[in-house]
C-alpha cells in the first residue's frame, strides 16, 4: 500500500533482492479545468520514499521541497 504519497507518483524501482521499493512522487499541480470559484487542488507531496515489501511500511524518506525550489 503507497497510500503514504498523496501526490502524484512519478517513479517505482524495486532493489535487486525484491525487498525494498523506492518510490518518487511530486506535487500535483492545480487543474486548469476547475469550475469558477473552486479553489485550487494542490497536494504537496515531492517526496522519495523507501518502502518495505512483504511488510508494506515506509522505511525511509526525503522531503525534496527544498531542493526543488532551488
């Protein structure tokens, strides 16, 4: 289960042995198809993650808003 990232996932790679998944997600941006006065979805996310397979739990995470912005 990925439910930790909100955002929009933009890459999955699993390790050699299986075990862990590493995952990248980034903001989902506004869309431009919104009726008149909705405010704007924006899910802040920009996160890389690694995951434990068989136990479905995040391990490990990078907040990446930092870098990104530069």
């Amino acid at each position: 289960d990925l439910a930790g990232h909100p955002g929009d996932l933009t890459a999955l790679a699993f390790s050699a042995d299986g075990r862990r998944v590493l995952t990248a997600a980034r903001t989902r941006r506004p869309s431009v198809f919104r009726g008149l006065g909705d405010p704007p979805p924006v899910v802040p996310d920009d996160t890389v993650r690694v995951w434990d397979v068989a136990g479905g739990r995040e391990l490990r995470r990078w907040d990446l808003t930092a870098a990104a912005a530069a």
